[in-house]
C-alpha cells in the first residue's frame, strides 16, 4: 500500500471554493475538452527563480479541463518537502494524480495530471532511460484516458517507449490522448512511428522549447486512433509565456465523438398529425445530421431530410422532419437516424457514428374515417408519477392523438425542461406512434426558454393557436397567454398578450365561417385558462374578447383547465352557451383525464380521475 501512494497518489478538493473562468483570451467551443502539457520544470522559472504562483496564473488563465504536467518534485529536500504538484492543485481547484518515475532527494521525481474530474483509476508503468528512469502515467476518466509521460534523451529509449504506450492503452476503448515533453522533433523518427497509432493534435509548428525564444518543438499532444476515435481539434495554441518554465504551455481544444448509445437524447416524436402529412421530431445530445426513413413497408423505405433554399439542415440538435404527399389513412413505418458531427467548417467536416432509432409506425388521419379517441391532459406541472398514474388507465385503450392542455411543461427555464417533459410522455403515451399537440398554458410561457419553445414542437401554421378536422370534428385550440394582467410587475414589461387576444379573436372569426368549421358535425373547442366558472374572480381578458364570438360557434364541448379544480358547467349556468369542462389538477388526489370518442355519429366525453373513477360521462 505504502509503495502504490508513492507511485501514484490523488488528492481530492473541495470545488465550491473556487470559481476559475477562461480568460477572454482563450474562447472554446461548446462539448468540447480543453488539453493541456506543460513541462514546468518543478516551478523554476527561464530566470531560474522558483515561483509557483506563476504556473497557477498560467493554468488559470488557460482554464483547461486537464493537465499534462512533466518535471515535478514530491517531498524533496531542494522543494522544501512541498508536494509540488499539490501546490498547484488547491490554488486551480482541481484533483492532482502523481506518477513517480525515480527517487530523488529525499522524495520522488516524476509527473503529473491534474483534472477537473475525479480519475476513475490510476496505472504507472515504467519506461527506459539510460540516463535517467521514466514514466508513463495513465489516468482513466468517465469518458476518456490521459497519459502523461516525460521521454528519454535517447533515440533507442524513446523507441522502446512507443511500444509499451501502445501496449498499455490498446484494451481501451474510450478515447485516449497521451501529452507530455517527448524530446523528440516532429520529423523525428520517434513521432513518425508513434504516429502510426496516433493522431497530433498539437500544432508542430509552434515551438514550445526555450521558452524565452523559442526554436523547437518537442511538447505535443496526441489522440489514440486504432479504436476508431474521432478527435475533432477546434483550437491548439502554444501559449505565449516565456518566464514561468523552460518550456512553454500549450494546450488543444478537442471535441471526441459520443458513444452510439450517447447521441440521441430523446425517442422519436411525432407532431402536426394531418390525413397527408406527420412530422418526427427528437433531440441529439450533440450535433448532428439527420433524416427520416419510411415507407409502407419496414423492409424498403425512402429517406428524407430537411433542406431550406437548397442547404440541408444540419449541425444542430433539434431534428424536424416534415414527412409530406403521404396517402390518407395509411399504416407507415420509419425510424430517425442522426449522424454526430463532430467538427462543421467550411471546407471540411468531420463525423461520429451513424445511429439509428428502432422501427415504430404510425397511422395518417383518415377524412372518411369518423371514429377516433383523443386524451386530452393538463396541468401535469412535470409531475411524472401523477402523469403515470393517469397513464395506466389507459394502457390498454387505443387512442388517435394526445392533447396536453397546457401547463404540462411548467415553467420552462432550461432547455431540459422542455426536452425532458416532452420525451418523458413520448415514452409513456405512445409518443412514437401517437401524434402530440401541445397548448401553452400561462406556465409555458414563463422562463428563458418559453420563447424557444416551439422550436422543440411542430404545430400547424406555427401558432400557438388554430384549428383541424379529424373525422367529421373540427378541433379548435386557443392561447390565453397569462394570468395576470400584461402590466403587472413580474413581467418586467416584456409581455403583450393583449394583442395576441385580439389576433384570435380575428381568427375565430374566420374559422366560423369557414367551410370546414360550418361543415363539421361535432366542434370542440379547447383552450387552458376558462373564460366561465371558478376562474370568474381572477383575471379574466378573454371573455369580453372571445365570448360573443365563441357564442355564434355552436360548439358541443370546451375543455379547459389551469384552477386545478375539477368543475362541470352545464349549459346557462354561467350564461354558457355550451358545457363547460376544467380537468383536475396537478397532484395525483385532484387530477382527471379527459377522454374523446367518436362512435360514428356519437361524440363522447369521459372524465375520469387517476384511479379510473367516472366522474363524468356526456353524449352529443
């Protein structure tokens, strides 16, 4: 035990103490990893002054996720007993691994990495030297492997170390980058052969040795290539500091390829549903290329992807596909598939793995078909054990489309909230195979990303309102943007709802006398907050607007939500000129499930709690 803590010891930090941001200087692209090497020649400056400070300044300013560090004292006499690589560790907030390579002056010699994460596992293997023992430290993570390693002044030395390297790192299957001073010039026949197995990441063309004038390049920073790692370099820079070592810093900024297993962060969803059309949408975890394969038959299916003015859409997370010229209540099959990119220049591009989601179908509406069954949700506030109770009451019913009646989102802050919502109900009401409609409650639009929200969503005409057929219903959903007055200090004078009231208005108009409202049989109308019942002492801007107008639809249902107060409201009794329903609310005790059937000419309505208890049951 006492020889494996001197051959290799880590040190564990508390990080909330410390808050290290880049310096402006050193910019990085997102899902990246920022590597650095720095031979600091045990803190000892080109003017041959010990300072330590001056090595945390350069880390600090560089802000890497990893370090390389090579020629470092632990506890020796001419160190003052210091653990030198500790002495960096606690001032840059970081976990520090040492790996010995000889004993020295009363303590050890070697190198060292210092990380952001703490390593997983430790390996130190010895490497030759004639004139002075080395290592080679290797320091696993959660998602790659660090070596560091100091080599030889002698060609057969340095020789001998490429063979062991690659043999200590060739079981790996996580990417792997090696960094460190390799006293070896880039036309070397060291870096040739090593090169064979490896990819330079480091730029050889700047020279990192001396510091203070540089005219050498013996530092480098490679990726390990047999297991068909992607390292895509978007930064590599020898760093412009001349006094605080020998050898001067240099670091790259590397994005490497997710697993297969990694890229996609969400299943398959499917939006804006019509009797010729469906969209399929998910998110990626990391930018991607991506497209659609369908087809009536699972065994021979067409690709499709997304182009705008002959450009594909592409390096982005969020996937849209509008799959269009579909035959009318039609069985199709299809799968997404997203391909990582991993760096999207201009004139070069590099990719990851191809993934493919499994096969699912789906059903195109069917304009001679009446019958149908809708489930229609709110205020589900992302509590997803009260939505799973829900859920298993309807596990075995076949249902058409899924409608969230706002506030099922909640407060959309980060983008996870919205992701995580959407792909939550995908997995657990037919998401892949079920289209989806979800309205904005006034909880949808509160936080940074309410603005983006339909960007993760496909609604037809891209409001947040409008109207379709399914059958021979017409189906007509409204926005009644927030609850309290657009004046009210919380809004901090950024809302206007008021005139996004009156645009409906003006759509109601038009929809009422539209052929397909004036022809439908049934019409339903849905929007989240009610104009009529208990919400009659709150904020209430919609009525006056919306109210004559709704009168003149003849409407046989709204279905409303957002008091998480289940109510019925018969026709007259609020001066209602059509029943009125407002689902339950967001905890499982108070919640209900609106259920839509048609049987021919027979509309249902069912309202059921989570337990599958009736509280309501209406013919039209």
């Amino acid at each position: 035990m006492k020889k494996l803590l001197l051959l290799s010891s880590i040190t564990t930090l508390l990080f909330s103490s410390f808050d290290i941001k880049a310096d402006e200087a050193f910019p990085r692209e997102k899902n990246t990893y920022r590597i650095m090497s720095y031979n600091v020649r045990n803190g000892m400056g080109i003017d041959n002054v010990t300072d330590y400070q001056r090595i945390i300044d350069v880390i600090r300013k560089v802000n890497p996720d990893i370090i390389a560090v090579q020629e470092l004292d632990s506890v020796t006499n001419r160190s003052k007993g210091n653990y030198v690589l500790n002495e960096f560790a606690k001032y840059v907030g970081m976990y520090a691994t040492y790996g010995s390579a000889i004993s020295y002056d009363g303590g050890k010699y070697g190198v060292g990495v210092l990380s952001k994460e703490k390593p997983l596992a430790v390996k130190n293997i010895p490497l030759p030297g004639k004139e002075e023992k080395r290592t080679l430290l290797i320091v696993e993570f959660e998602k790659y492997v660090m070596c560091c390693s100091h080599w030889s002044l002698t060609k057969e030395d340095r020789e001998a170390s490429i063979v062991i390297i690659n043999n200590a790192v060739k079981d790996y299957t996580k990417p792997v980058f090696l960094a460190g001073d390799l006293n070896s010039e880039p036309e070397s026949d060291a870096i040739e052969h090593l090169s064979e197995n490896w990819k330079m990441l480091s730029n050889p063309k700047q020279f990192t040795f001396p510091a203070d004038k540089p005219r050498e390049t013996i530092d480098y920073i490679f990726g390990y290539l047999p297991k068909g790692q992607v390292y895509s370099v978007f930064k590599r820079e020898v760093v412009d500091e001349p006094l605080a070592s020998d050898h001067r810093p240099l670091f790259v900024d590397v994005r490497i390829k997710k697993q297969a297993d990694e890229v996609m962060r969400t299943i398959p969803y499917l939006q804006n549903p019509s009797e010729t059309g469906m969209t399929v949408m998910w998110i990626t975890n990391v930018p991607c290329r991506s497209w659609v394969e369908y087809g009536t038959d699972p065994s021979d299916m067409k690709r499709v992807r997304t182009f705008i003015e002959g450009e594909m859409v592409a390096n982005n997370t969020i996937n849209k596909i509008r799959l269009e010229d579909l035959q009318p209540g039609t069985k199709y099959y299809y799968r997404a598939v997203s391909q990582e990119i991993t760096q999207y220049r201009s004139y070069y591009k590099e990719f990851g793995d191809t993934v493919y989601s499994d096969i699912s179908s789906f059903e195109t509406w069917n304009p001679a078909k009446k019958d149908f069954t809708v489930l229609v949700f709110n205020d589900i506030h992302k509590n997803f054990k009260m939505l799973d109770t829900l859920a298993m009451q309807v596990k075995n019913i076949d249902y058409d489309l899924v409608i969230f009646n706002g506030d099922c989102l909640d407060d959309v802050e980060r983008e996870s909230d919205i992701v995580e919502s959407v792909n939550y109900y995908a997995k657990h009401l037919k998401g892949s195979q079920v289209p989806s409609i979800y309205m904005r409650g006034n909880h949808e639009t509160r936080g940074e990303y309410s603005v983006l929200l339909w960007n993760y969503l496909d609604q037809k005409g891209g409001h947040s309102f409008g109207s379709f057929t399914l059958g021979d219903a017409r189906f007509v959903f409204l926005d009644n943007g927030e609850d309290k007055p657009d004046t009210h200090w919380v809004y901090y004078g950024m809302n206007d709802f008021e005139q996004h009231r009156i645009n409906q208005k003006l759509f109601l108009e038009k929809e009422i006398a539209s052929k397909e409202f004036k022809s439908a049989n049934n019409r339903i109308l849905i929007h989240h907050i009610p104009i009529f019942g208990g919400n009659q002492d709150r904020y209430n801007p919609c009525k006056p607007l919306w109210e004559s107008v709704l009168a003149k639809g003849k409407f046989d249902i709204s279905l409303n939500a957002h008091t998480h107060r289940y109510e019925y409201i018969p026709v007259g009794e609020d001066k209602n000129t059509y029943p009125v329903v407002i689902g339950g609310g967001n905890r499982t005790k108070s919640a209900t499930l609106s259920i839509l059937r048609k049987r021919g000419n027979n509309l249902n309505l069912q309202v059921i709690d989570a337990y599958g208890n009736e509280k309501l049951k209406l013919d039209f």
